[in-house]
C-alpha cells in the first residue's frame, strides 16, 4: 500500500498458493488489477512442500497439521495435488500469469496438463494458514542430512 501511493509498478510477482492466501485477504488482488499492474503468482506449490510427502524442513506440529489438511482434501476429493495446487490459480481470476519451477520433465508435463486442462475442479480456500514459519521459506528450519 504505501509503495502504491508513491509508484505503480507494471508487474508485481506475488506468493501464492492454497495455504498462503495473504493477497487475496483485504482485497490486495482487486486493487492491484484496478491500477492496471500484472500479477505474477509464484510458489504455487509452496516450493513443492505441497506435492511432496518428503521434505528436510522441519515444519512445527501446527504445521503438518495444515500440510495434512491440505493432503487429505485432496485425498477425499480425488484429485492430485498438482491439480488441486493448479486449479486453485487459476480460479483466482486477478492473476495473469503462473511462474513455475520443475524437478524433471516428466513434473513439466504434469503441470502442463493440469494448467491447460478444460476440467474445472473448485477449490477449498479453507486450508489457509498466515503462520509465517510455513509459508514464508526464508523462515525454514532444514534438518541437517
């Protein structure tokens, strides 16, 4: 807010994903698209916290809790958890554009399926957490290996 009062970028990239809505909340997206600036979503996949089952971070119990929920919505709804993680963008109608990253070229291709399929699969926005320890990487604790 403050940097919009004094310059309107033309493109801002943003975190965001099923569990950090942070952007949505207060309207930040409409305002954003009411200046005309382009949104970028990045860490859709919460650096890929959300499609793995294994990871190094050390997450708090509260944590896992959110990281479950997540997993068992999907479980329960039977869909993928890229596909869950995808539809979830682009039901955002305020974001332009999704900057990814991939592990293979196989995950590529997943992605690719899912974000350019037909099917329209709606989201829970229930599995949100502002709890800056899980989805704030710079906030990690990594396991030593």
């Amino acid at each position: 807010n403050e940097v919009l009062k004094i310059w309107t970028p033309d493109i801002i990239q943003i975190p965001f994903n099923v569990i950090d809505q942070r952007f949505s909340e207060k309207s930040y997206l409409k305002k954003l698209k009411k200046k005309k600036i382009k949104i970028f979503c990045r860490s859709c996949f919460l650096q890929g916290i959300l499609l793995n089952n294994k990871s190094n971070v050390k997450f708090s119990r509260e944590s896992k809790k959110i990281i479950k929920r997540f997993e068992k919505w999907c479980f329960i709804n039977k869909i993928s958890k890229i596909d869950a993680c995808i539809n979830f963008i682009k039901q955002e109608k305020n974001i332009d554009f999704l900057v990814i990253g991939v592990n293979s070229l196989l995950q590529l291709d997943e992605i690719l399926k899912s974000f350019f399929s037909k099917k329209i699969i709606k989201i829970t926005k229930k599995i949100k957490s502002n709890n800056l320890k899980l989805i704030d990487p710079r906030k990690w604790i990594y396991e030593r290996s």
